[in-house]
C-alpha cells in the first residue's frame, strides 16, 4: 500500500533543492518550515486515507463513455469534492481568486503523492493548474472574474485541447477553426484527439482551453489563437447555464490511467443550447498568438508531467520493496549470510539475493535522482517569480524543464519495470498492482511533448540560453558538489567524489559540443546526440544532488550509501551515452538507409 | 502488419550462426539450403496468412475461464488444427514417432515467426516440445508407446507442472504430494499455478508434467519426482478415455498475452472418473529424479522462450517502422535534407527525425543481435546431438541459453516499449496494437527462470564449465571476428573493430574477475556483478555476431552499416555494465541497509 514518502520529499525540497536555504533566508513568501511540513502530512494524510483506497477499483472499473457523456469512477466526485474544499487545487493559485499562492515546489510536492496514491487522479490538477495559469497570464479582466475563482478552487477544471489527428508534436497544421462573431465572441469548430478530463463528471462544468485558426490567420504555427470555451455558458450569477456547442465523442481505449478519460472532442456538431452551430469560445490573449500563451504555461505543465512519473516510480518502487522483504524463496543467503546461518532451513525473504537487492537499490536511487532534478526546477520557477534575479532564475528553470519531464517518465518507466521483475510471476498477474502502474507510466515520456521533443528543446533551446551561460553557470553549481563531497572525506562516500568528477567531465565535453554544433548550424547532427546527451546530463545532475542532499544528512550515512550506490553502479552508464553524443552521428546517418 | 522476416532469419542461421558451414559439410543431417527455404517460406506464409489474422481479435476476447473449462478465442482451435496439420509441431520430433527430426535451430526460425504473429499462440508448442523432449529422454516404453505420437503431432498438447505458491524459482519447498498405488501407478494431491495451456479446448487431451514429492522423499529438491498426468486417461485405443482427477480451478488475469490460459491446476480434488480420490499419473525417470529429468529440458525451454521474446521484439520493430513511414508531423528535416527541400511545405515523415530514427536502429540492431545468439545457442544444442565433439557443444549450449534466454527477453521489453514511443500518443492507445506487444513481451523476462536467475546459472554455473575453457574458447571466437572485421578494411563498418576489440577487453577482464571470485567461493560477490556481466557479454557477443553476419553479406554494406550502428551506439554501454561488474559490490552491500 503507498506511503506518501514525507521524509525523503521534505529532504529533497530543503537540501537537493535551495528550498531549505531559501525559507531562511525570506525567499519564500510566507512559507516556513513549520508550515511546509503541517502541509505535506495533510496532503499525505489525503492521499493515503482518501485516494489510495479508490485508486485500484477506479483503475479497474475506469471512466465509462456513454452518448457523449462520461461517468467516473464510484466514489470519484466525492472524491474529487473532499480533495478540493480541502483546498488542494487552490495550492498555488493566486489569492486575489481565492488561492494560497504557495510555490510551485510545495505543489509538485504534494502532486507526487495523488500521483504516487492514483495517476489518472492526479492528472486531472495539472490541466486546471494550466488553465489558471494561462487565463491569469493572458485572459481578460471579464475572463477572470468569471473563471479564475471557480478554476482555482477547483469547483470547475480546466483542459487542454491542443492535438488533432493531423497535428500532435507539430501544431502548425491545426485546422480547428474560428470565426468571430464580434463582442468579442468567437465561435469553435473542429476536432480535438487525446483531450485528458475533456468529458467527466467531476464537477459541475468544464473550461476548455482550445487552439484555434481564424479564417485570415497566417500559415503555420503563427497563425493559432486560443480561446477559452466553457462545457456550458455560464449564467448571470456564474453558474453553469446554456449547454455550449462541444461534446465528447468517444474516449480511449488506453493502455493504463483508465480513470482517466482521454477524450475526443468535437465542437460545433450542433449539440448545444446556443441558437446557432458553433461552441462559443472567448479569446485568450491576442489573435494569432496562442502558442505564445501555451507556452507560458508550458514549464509547469511539463514539470506536473514529470511528477506523475516521479509519484508512479515510488509507488512501484514501495510496492516491490513491500513484496521483496515478504516474499520468501532460496536459502543462499548472500547478503544475508550477517542475518541468517547460511544453508539454514528458512527461505529468506528475496531481497537478500543481490539481484533483487540491486534492482530495488536502483528504482531508489533513480526515484530519489528524479524527485531532485523536479524539486529544483520547480524551485527556479519560484524564485523566478519572486526573486531580483528573475531572468537568471528564469533561465535556469528554463534549462532544468526538459530534464524535469523527460528523466521522471523515462525512470517512471524503468522503475514500474523492474517493479514487475520483482514480483516474478506475480508481478504479471493484474491483481497485485505491480503491472498496472508499468501501464499508468508509459504515457508521460509520451504526452506534453514526447521525451525526444524535449531533447530537441534542451540542445536548441535551452543549451544557447545567455550564450551557453546559463548552463555553465549550472555545471559550476554541480562542480561545487563534486568538491565538497570531497572535501567532506565522509568514508560512507567511498569514490563518489571522482566518479562525480569523471561524469561532470564527461558532461562538459558533450555540453561544448553541442553548443558548437548548434552555433555552428549544425543542428540535424546535434539532434543526432541530444537525447542521449539528455539522459547524460538528467544522470549526472540526479548523482550530484542525491550526493548534495546526502551531504546536508550528518546524522546518518544511509543517504551517502545510497549517493555512492548511484555514483558506483549508475553514473558509469553516461560514458556510454558521452561516446553517442559525441560519435553516433555519422554512423545514425549511414545506417539510416537500412531502414528503407 | 508482421511480416515474417524471412531473409533476415535465413542469414542469420546460417551466417550468424553456422548452419551454412554445417549443411555445406553434412553436419546438418537431412537439411539443406532448398528445404530450409521451403519450410522457413511455407512457416512464413502460415505465420502471416493464417496466425496474423487470429492474433489481435485472439488478444481482445482472451481465453474465457468458466467452471473448470477454458474456451479458447474464437477460430483458434482450428487455427490450432491446420498448423499441427500442416507439420509444425512435429518439425524437431523423433522420426519413430512421426517427427522429422529437423535441427532445433530450424525449429527456433520457425517459432519465432509463431510468436511474432502471435505471442500468446506461439507459446503453446513449446510446451509440447518439453515434453517430447523428456519422456523421449526418461519415459518409459509404455509412456512413449501411448504418449509420443500424439504429442509429436500435436493431437494432444503437454504443459509443465512446477510452480505452487510457496514454490517458484526456488523449489526446494515444493509439497504436491504422490502417493504409490502399485504397478507403476501413483496419485497425485496438490495445486499448481500459473500452468501455461493448463486448461483449453485447442485439443482433446492434455498430458501435464508434474513435479511432486513421494512420501518418503527426502526434503529439498533431491526428494522431487516428475510424473505425467494426463487429463483424460486413454483408453485401449489410446483415445481420451476417463477423466482424471485434475481440474482448473481458475485462470489468471494478465498484463497480457490474453490468449494464453494461465491456470490454477488442482489435483486430487474428487472430480475425475477414476473411482478414488488423486489424479493417476506414471513416473518419468527415476523416483526422486524429477528434477534432473526437469533439467534435460531446461536449455530448450529457455530457448524457446528468448525465441518469444525475440519474435514480440521484430514485431514491435515492424510496426513502429511502419508508422514512422507513414506519419508525417514536423519540416525541419535533418536526416532528409537530401530527400527533400528545407523548410518545403509538406510535413516528412517522423523516420527523417534523428530521434525516431535512433529508435528504430536501435530497435532494429537489438533485435537483430538477439536473433544471433538465439541461432548459435539452438545450432549449438544441434550439435551437441550429432557431433563427434559432442560435450564441446554441449557445454557451448550450456554458456549459450541463459544469453538466449536473458537478452532477447529483455530486449522484447525495451524494443515494445520503444515501440509505443515511436508512436507518440497512438501507441499508448489499445487499438494500434504497440501496446499489446509490451503487455505480452513483459512475462518472457520472468518465467522459466528470471533473468536474475539465468545470471546467476551464466556466473556460478556456466563460467567454471571446464575450468572457464568453454568460456575462453568461445571468446577467442569473438576475438577471431573483431580481428576479421579489422582485417577486411570495408570503409562501411567504420571503427567496428576497435569498438569490438575494447568490448571484448571488457568482457575478458569481468569474465576472469567473477571466474576468480567463484573459484575462491566469494560466490556472493560474483552474483552482485551477475546481471550486468549477463548484459555486458550477450551485447558484445551480439555486436561481434552482426559484424560477422554483415562480414558475409558482400554484396551490400546494409549490414555492415548496422553492425556499425550496434559498435557505436549500443556497445559502449558496455563499459558501464563493466564497471558495475568490478566494483559494484561494494556498495550494493553499504547501500542494503538503506533498503530496511
């Protein structure tokens, strides 16, 4: 059964990241210590006690479509209403509509654990968070008296409706059109695919948040607007009124989060109350500009995707380590042989035999690696709010974003994997959990932009921030815990300091020469690297902050074990990825043909 | 759509592995390169037109569980009829009992085309072979008399009878019991689970392999008898007669291969015809013996099984190769810039993205280094049958199949998963079908022994095998290939030798370093490095294996641009697995603690 892990997030959010340091020294906001942890144990009290005991039949009965409407999960909306009038979706929003503006770190905290309880649950938070994100950026004053209040609270979520079957990865041949219809009102017609929460009943009304072409826009990416188009029109008083012109045609038949309703949508069909065809939407932002708004978003979107991998990774990580201390079988006892006589007549529990002991030490150090590498991106998002030096903040959460999206899914993955291969036989069998949460994970490298799109963004993007400063200023932060750790000659470290060392090395030459390909113009050949380079960089980041939070642990040396763990046994494996980033190119291009 | 890849298995057996060589010097026995074309042709045809068409409505109905009977997908029992009628099942049986005696190596060719249509369809034969293969070995004449010639053909299907609950990898605790009834004739009492094809309506008798322990057995697993029960007792003529006391009592629910029964077998309930309570079984071999007869099975059950993880893993290649063809999103065409213009108006498809196309290659060099050691481990137990060097090839085959059991499997894993990603959001969605290859490909790296376990038997078995000669023979073989590839000066395979020749330095040194620590009895130690060895020698020995197949294949560099592709992309992740190898020990043990 999960347990919201309070101690190792606490940990990580002081000491991996700044967050420690930052309450300290009165950069962040109103949040103290005392606070931060009376808010993890509510939220692990929820999630524990609310949301674990719906998660398994939710998953197993899933959301169920029927004529265009959805209906969740027994027990779900009330799930969903105790989870929001406990002011959980109100977290970070702003407090003029009724939020606690918290930072983001203390929400990506607690969002690990409604993922790690339930991940189709914990989806449905981050789209109404982007959608208040979106309107509180770009909306109108009239759009936000309207929605923010009701958004921030929870009492209506919000969606996302980007893709169409034409146009995932790249938007620029989206063909959802809209035509204005003057006062500012604009009416939607098109279809939208993979539409997470576009259809439930969770609560009361829905807000869509749809991109859309005007008739005379330009071609491509720079002719897409957004537009805000609520499931029903609200009334005088803001209650959900006339049925708009959107309707949920069909939900997927997915692989996992089948609580979670993926949903195609169709507006202008003709279904609603609005006198004429077309779902009425209002505009977000300017006209053609719409991609410029999801991107003020984009960030902490892809961050919450990145939590979901995370909380997913621990859930599997406890579940076989639950499994691996009961589950007896063999009597070599190996790493038992301090605990129990070898050749003794009891079976020991299976987490004695060295194979099972390294699987579980590596969904640990991994999850642990992952969680950082999240903390701190979302605590540059913070202090790139709040702090003088936003731009540097900015870039840094900037830099740190596809990392905090890719590393968290592709472990998610890994981890739920080897949690299966941990159970053996039973690992396959549906009822024990273990293979539903490889099911749950395998969507978040994908959606929100795949992990390979990501990569794109960390070698074109985020590499030539100030100049490739932004990043070296990065790399010197993660020098400075190579040294210290050093320094520290804690024996507990063992070589962590040279095996830090050897893959920061190993980093910087990557680093330089993607950046010279990609000033150069070489980009087809730095693409070639860059998800290997990702991955490089996602490993040697998460072995230098788990050595980082091991360091601020003098009480215990179970952190710098398991610090040395990931350095022996982990980080040897960015040599590999170094050598493809640097020579994979030429022999990507000549083997390309043998695709053909 | 899978397409058997029938040009791709032909060279491989005979270029990866040694069939050319041994047709061409009569060690082949009746093979030759016309009737290994027309039967890997006819399998070919079988496969696609009549597997392929049953394989996915097969996967979404399931096998159905009602009161003691399993209903087999609709079709599949006459699916099941014509190919056993067509020969398949009879390919590797004994000529007396109206086999063909053809190689197992034919045999693994063939079988991985059944799993590639169809996983769940696929597994069914192999457990017939088994037992073929071990009343052949250890029957007596009467058991063969009535049993060989309708499991050779495929009439009546065998399953293997291992597991309980308290019993899985590790049978010592095993406690079905026999009880001696005279003439031969013993009751069995007990429960078996997770039965493959335990329960089904495919034929009309079923023969069950049974592991028990006769009361007076000594404890452990030197006191396990083997026993054939069938379902039906056969009657004078040989026909099922009465039914015997052994009924399902459920089967389980599954991440995947839905086709499959996986059953809960009791024996001795009180449901047969046979007038007092136990299931009437015959002993195979010796009483007390059961598990050396289990063993003379073992390679090719294990074999058979990376062949299951190597035909899901060429499916999950072809169909995102497929899609990668067919989709088109994003312009920025990098790897087809000499396809197509920059910046041209239409979309290219996403195979010219690098990333997707390191993907696939990756996808296309795992799977294909897979296939090579899966032929040289089953041409390997060929020879070891009809060869003068008999043991030589027998201890080949023996340092062979936990490779040919461990690498394909996970690599079906990794190539399905990389599978749904070359998909984007469609593989996550059930219909496409990528998803379906992952959910099945995740058993093979479990049963018939964990991978763990096949690293354990490759490292405290296998590597002592000789005095460590088997070991350094096969490796100066290797050798002679990285120095072949260097000697040939072919510009396609770039720097493949001096890849292959660090590798191979890697894998001499972790090979005489785990050989040193079983000889001294740190076995414990060995095993902490067991898994990464497994990896680290099966993606050398496959790298040199597509080297020595592209070293063959003259008329074109495609294969030698791949092999190219594997030394330099795939290889060096060999290094880690080294280094993990050497000094992971160490702090594997520092780091247990952390997992209390």
């Amino acid at each position: 059964m999960y347990r919201a892990p309070v101690a190792d997030i606490r940990h990580s959010l002081l000491h991996a990241a700044d967050l420690g340091k930052a309450i300290e020294n009165g950069r962040a906001g109103d949040l103290t210590i005392d606070l931060l942890d009376a808010i993890l144990a509510e939220a692990a009290r929820f999630a524990e006690g609310e949301i674990v005991p719906l998660s398994y039949p939710g998953e197993t009965s899933g959301a169920l479509f029927e004529r265009g409407r959805v209906t969740m999960p027994d027990g779900w909306r009330d799930l969903y209403t105790r989870w929001r009038e406990n002011g959980w979706n109100a977290l970070t929003g702003p407090v003029k509509y009724g939020g606690q503006e918290l930072p983001t770190s203390l929400s990506a905290a607690v969002c690990e654990m409604w993922n790690g309880a339930s991940m189709a649950f914990g989806i449905g938070q981050t789209l109404t968070i982007g959608a208040v994100d979106a309107i509180s950026a770009h909306g109108s004053q009239a759009l936000k008296d309207i929605y923010l209040s009701k958004l921030v609270s929870g009492e209506w979520m919000g969606t996302m409706n980007l893709t169409e079957p034409q146009a995932g990865s790249d938007l620029s041949d989206l063909r959802t059109r809209a035509e204005r219809r003057g006062d500012g009102i604009y009416r939607i017609f098109g279809q939208k695919i993979y539409i997470t929460f576009g259809e439930h009943d969770l609560t009361d009304n829905i807000v869509h948040l749809v991109l859309a072409r005007l008739p005379d826009a330009p071609a491509g990416v720079k002719g897409i607007s957004l537009f805000l188009v609520p499931k029903f029109l609200p009334d005088e008083e803001g209650r959900p009124g006339r049925r708009n012109d959107v309707v949920c045609h069909a939900i997927e038949h997915k692989l996992g989060i089948h609580a979670s309703p993926t949903c195609t949508m169709i507006y202008g069909d003709g279904v609603g109350e609005t006198g004429e065809p077309g779902a009425i939407g209002w505009l977000i932002g300017e006209e053609n500009r719409g991609l410029a708004c999801m991107f003020t978003m984009m960030n902490s979107a892809r961050l919450y995707v990145g939590v979901q991998g995370l909380g997913v990774a621990e859930a599997a990580f406890q579940k076989a380590l639950d499994y691996a201390r009961e589950r007896r079988q063999g009597r070599s006892t190996l790493l038992a042989k301090d605990r129990a006589e070898p050749n003794a007549s009891a079976q020991v529990p299976i987490i004695e035999h060295p194979d099972v002991a390294l699987m579980l030490l590596r969904m640990k150090v991994l999850v642990g690696a992952a969680r950082a590498i999240v903390h701190n991106c979302a605590h540059a998002l913070d202090r790139a709010e709040t702090d003088e030096n936003e731009r540097w903040w900015s870039e840094r959460a900037n830099l740190l974003t596809p990392l905090a999206k890719s590393f968290p899914t592709d472990i998610g993955v890994e981890v739920a994997s080897l949690g299966i291969q941990v159970h053996g036989g039973m690992g396959y069998v549906e009822e024990t959990g273990a293979a539903r949460l490889l099911r749950d994970a395998r969507i978040a490298p994908i959606y929100e932009g795949t992990n390979g799109i990501q990569a794109i963004d960390l070698v074109s993007r985020k590499l030539p921030l100030s100049n490739g400063d932004a990043l070296r200023d990065y790399l010197a932060e993660l020098d400075a815990i190579a040294e210290q750790v050093a320094a520290s000659n804690r024996e507990a470290f063992g070589e962590t300091a040279a095996r830090l060392r050897e893959a920061l090395q190993g980093l910087k030459e990557t680093s330089e020469h993607l950046m010279n390909l990609v000033r150069s113009g070489a980009l087809s050949q730095a693409l070639s690297g860059a998800t290997s380079y990702q991955r490089q960089f996602a490993l040697t980041a998460g072995a230098c902050y788990l050595t980082k939070a091991a360091l601020a642990d003098a009480a215990s040396d179970t952190r710098a074990t398991l610090a040395r763990f990931m350095a022996d046994n982990v980080l040897p494996e960015t040599e590999a990825l170094r050598r493809q980033v640097l020579g994979g190119s030429e022999s990507l291009v000549a083997a390309r043909e043998a695709l053909n």
